[in-house]
C-alpha cells in the first residue's frame, strides 16, 4: 500500500510533468531572445526527407529547449547557482573585479604572421601611401587587474610586439597601449561588451593624430553627452551572469561647426550624422556609431583640406571615426569582411594617400579576410 | 512455355540490375548553379526586389565566383581558403559582393573520389570562418550560418549558407539523382 506522503509527491511530481507540457503548449513561440541576443530556434518542417536525415530531429530537440517555458527565468537560476559556487568564466569570458566581463585571449596562430605579411606586402605594392597600423588592446588587456585569481589570458603585449617586429619599417605602428594602459581609471572601456568607449578612443585619436603631425582637439572642444545607461553588450550574453549593472554610452561632438555627408554604399543611403540614435531602442546599442558594421562607405565632411585616407578596420574603429573625420575631407571606410572587391582598384580610383589599419587585438590576429588585399 | 516464362525472368532481371546499378550522374555543375540562381531570383522578387535589377542573368549584389579561372585572384583564394585549384574539375560560388549578409553557396565537382574528402575538408573550414564573423555580429544572418548545410553527392559537394537552405538542397539532390 501506498503511504500517503508517497500519494503527494508523485501528485505533485506528474503535475509538475504535466503543467510544464500544458503551458509550453500554449504559450506562443518567440522568434528572439533579448537576453541571449539570438534567434531562437522555430518549430522545424515535417518532411520525410527531413527525418530520414536525422536533420528534423536535430531541429526539433533545438526548438523544444529554445522555446521551453520561462527560459529566461531558468537561465537565471543557473547564473545564480554559478554564481554561488564561485565560477568564474563562462563561453570563455572571465567573471572580473567591479563588474568587468573580460575575454580569454588565447595565443595567436599562423593567421597573425598571415596578416602581418599582407600589410607589408600592400604597403610594398602601394609605395606612394602612408600606411600606418593602430592595434588597440582588448579590456582583458588593459584591466587585467580586474581578472579573477587564476584567470591567466595570453598576454596581448607580446601579440604586439611581434606585430611591431614584423612589420617593414615604411609602415608607422601606432602603439597606444601605454596611453589607454595610464588612463585605466577613466571608462575606457565597456563592461559588458567587447568594445571600447569613445572616451577610450579619444585618447587613441590624440596620439593618432600626433604622429599624424595633425593638431588633436582637445577633448573640452567637443560637447559629451550620456546616450544610453541601460547599454548590455556581447560579453553579458555570452557570460549569462545577470547580476551586472548596464553601461553607458557616451557620444562626443564637437562644439565647432563641422558638417558630415556619410554615404553607405551598400545599402545605397545617405546621412547627415555620425550616431545613429535609432538604434538606442534596441539590443545592440554600440550600431549608434557609424550605423554598425557597413562593407564600405564613405564620410565626406566640409573641411576643404583635400586630405583622403581609407581606413580598413573592425567595430572598434567606429568611435574612433567621428573624431578622425574633424580633420580629413574625406574619409573612405572598408569593411573586409564583407567588401569583396577589388580594394586596390577602389584606392587608385579615388587617388588616396594615406592608409590606416584599425583593429583590436584580438580581432586582428584571426581575421582571415585582410588576405584580400593581397 | 516454359520459356517463355523464363526468357521474360531474364529480361525483367537485367532491367532490374540496370536500375539497380547506379549511373555516375555527370552534370555541369554551371547547370545546377544556374537553377539556383533561378530559385534565388525568385525568392528577392518575393522579397521586393524590383524586376529590372536582374540584367542578363545576373544577380544584383552577388558575385559569381569561377574556382577554375586562370586569373590568381586574391577573392578567390579568400573565399576556399583550403580550396586547391587541382582538386576541382568545375567549382562556382555565389558571395555577396558588399552586403553585410552572410548568404553564400557554393557549389564543387571533385576532380575524383579521393579528393572529395579533402574539398569537404574546405568547405567546413569556410564554415567555421563564418561562424567567426557572425557570431557576434546580427544574429539574424548568424542563424543562417548556424542552418548551413554542407552535403556530399558523388563526386559533388554543395554548401549553403541560406535562408532557406533546404530549398537550394532540394535543387542540388534533383539534379543528381535524376539524371
């Protein structure tokens, strides 16, 4: 005979069953999750070529954990009990000190040498060009500090000097490293996301613009101004630990009348700013910048100095522009993950002389796309 | 009678060995790209696409890429890293010529059985590379690139990166199997 405590729990137990079924079939489908900044899986198509292929089942376990009811609540659950067993990385970002998500940086492979000869072969091919390389260091770099105990990340200072060794001496190598480094204590970087701020790159533009032989701004001649406060970024989604504060993000424009026609090529549109604000309403706030990542377009401004340059670059390029284009009359921006055509065609054709590679560290060292500029 | 019985045994045997005995399909992999282009085609004017932007067959904003080509093009080695010109008898793909959109198909003959291990090898690399870009970026296109499919037929290899990728398999399996 069955004891009657016995009687509840398996109640309980095949109502727990039951309810979540019932619930999971009625609660509608979402396509999004805001939280994990990805699509979720759709109910997959019945086909008998899908399920001899093992393909529909696949699809079908994918939806069922994508769509189960209050995911969202779960994965909290989950963060809360790492939390509680003191883990401290997750998807490969460390939990750091003071709210700070830093990536793991691992060593780089062959693709940096990769990288490193095509740019001393374009400079070598292009002899009438200034070429210079700004590799900015990622925040696990600049605040390692922060990093929790026995978080050891290869050490990006060694990435950049064997970029800095192997580089022909006619390309300028902007190392920026101990001027972000000394200005730790000022929010150069976003907590939650893999980028830097605009306040991180202003400092980055100033030296920039010094070995440029070009006069900086000073950083009182721009207004700033807090866009955002409520800014998660790519590390909070990877790192699913919810008790973290949100960024801010802060725009700078300068107090001098300086207008700006910006043309994206590839969806054929003009503009008139630097900051998109429209994408202040959604989940990747850092496409204020320049609109996110466009394979080219081009920023022409009313300074009447003749002065063109083309800069290839990743996203961390994007703050560091608006500042840039206060001195050149236009500015030429590449996107070499998307933009497939001839890119030394494109620089003959529109006569420019200088040449500005941007990238972050990490993104530098396994793109695998600069290769088309050979 | 007797004979006759057995005369149409052996007749209906041989037929039934001759469709058992599974003909190397041999397709020019440009006529499977072709249908394929058709099939897109037909999915951007769905999507809004106005008519007059497809002139003389081509696809606006999408690159056609020949693996054969003579030319050292630097595209064309970014594109199948792993891709060597020897081990292909025909190759096309199809990449976006600027679009910040992951869509990619290509479409490989192998130039004989043992290299279609190899050219497998590519294409998962190219995938991987993918991952690389869109992981981080839009999660729209990213799915796409999650929903790829890399299938082997024969000597024939096809990889999609797609919105909706079965319907491009589907084209690729008709030609090989029927023909």
């Amino acid at each position: 005979m069955l004891k009657s405590s016995n009687k509840i729990i398996i109640s309980i137990f095949i109502l727990f069953l039951l309810s979540i079924n019932i619930v999971n079939m009625y609660i509608p489908d979402r396509r999004f999750s805001q939280l994990e900044n990805r699509m979720l899986a759709q109910k997959p198509k019945l086909s008998i070529k899908n399920l001899i292929s093992g393909r529909f089942t696949k699809k079908f376990e994918e939806y069922v954990t994508d769509q189960f009811p209050f995911r969202d609540f779960w994965g909290g659950i989950k963060s809360d009990v790492e939390r509680l067993t003191l883990k401290t990385i997750n998807n490969g970002i460390f939990f750091g000190k003071d709210g700070y998500l830093l990536e793991d940086y691992k060593k780089p492979d062959k693709q940096l040498i990769e990288n490193i000869k095509i740019i001393n072969d374009f400079a070598n091919r292009l002899p009438n060009i200034s070429v210079h390389l700004l590799l900015v260091p990622n925040s696990v770099k600049i605040y390692e500090d922060k990093l929790p105990l026995f978080a050891s990340p290869y050490d990006q200072l060694k990435t950049m000097e064997k970029v800095k060794e192997g580089l022909n001496p006619n390309i300028d190598f902007v190392d920026v490293y101990d001027t972000l480094k000394n200005r730790n204590d000022e929010y150069i970087y976003f907590k939650t996301d893999h980028h830097w701020t605009m306040r991180g790159a202003y400092y980055a533009y100033k030296q920039f613009a010094e070995t440029m032989g070009i006069k900086p701004y000073d950083i009182e001649d721009f207004t700033s101004q807090i866009v955002s406060n409520t800014f998660y970024g790519t590390f909070y989604s990877k790192a699913n630990n919810r008790h973290l504060s949100p960024d801010a993000i802060e725009i700078f424009r300068p107090k001098s009348d300086i207008t700006y026609k910006i043309y994206y090529a590839d969806e054929d549109r003009y503009s008139n700013t630097l900051y998109e604000l429209r994408h202040l309403d959604k989940k990747d706030k850092y496409s204020v910048f320049l609109d996110g990542n466009h394979s080219l377009m081009t920023i022409k401004t009313n300074i009447k100095n003749n002065k063109k340059i083309v800069i290839f670059k990743d996203s961390y390029s994007h703050c560091f522009i608006p500042f840039l284009a206060n001195h050149y009359e236009e500015i030429h921006v590449m996107d070499l993950r998307y933009y497939k055509l001839d890119a030394h065609k494109y620089i003959k054709e529109h006569d420019i002389k200088e040449a500005l590679f941007l990238y972050s560290v990490s993104s530098f060292d396994t793109d695998g796309n600069i290769n088309l500029l050979r | 009678m007797k004979k006759i019985i057995s005369l149409a045994f052996v007749v209906l045997t041989l037929f039934v060995f001759s469709g058992c005995s599974k003909q190397e399909p041999n397709v020019a992999v440009n006529d499977i790209m072709e249908d394929i282009k058709n099939q897109i085609a037909k999915d951007m004017k769905a999507a809004g696409v106005p008519e007059d932007s497809f002139k003389d067959g081509k696809l606006p904003g999408i690159l056609q890429i020949d693996f054969t080509s003579e030319e050292s093009d630097p595209m064309i080695e970014n594109m199948l890293e792993l891709l060597n010109k020897e081990d292909i008898e025909q190759g096309i793909g199809l990449v976006q010529m600027m679009n910040v959109k992951s869509d990619q198909i290509f479409v490989l003959k192998a130039a004989d059985e043992s290299k279609v291990s190899i050219l497998k090898e590519a294409l998962e690399k190219q995938k991987e590379k993918q991952e690389q870009i869109w992981s981080t970026y839009l999660p729209d296109q990213y799915e796409k690139v999650k929903n790829n499919i890399i299938k082997v037929n024969g000597k024939y290899l096809i990889y999609i990166t797609y919105d909706n990728p079965e319907k491009i398999e589907e084209i690729f399996d008709n030609f090989l199997n029927e023909k």
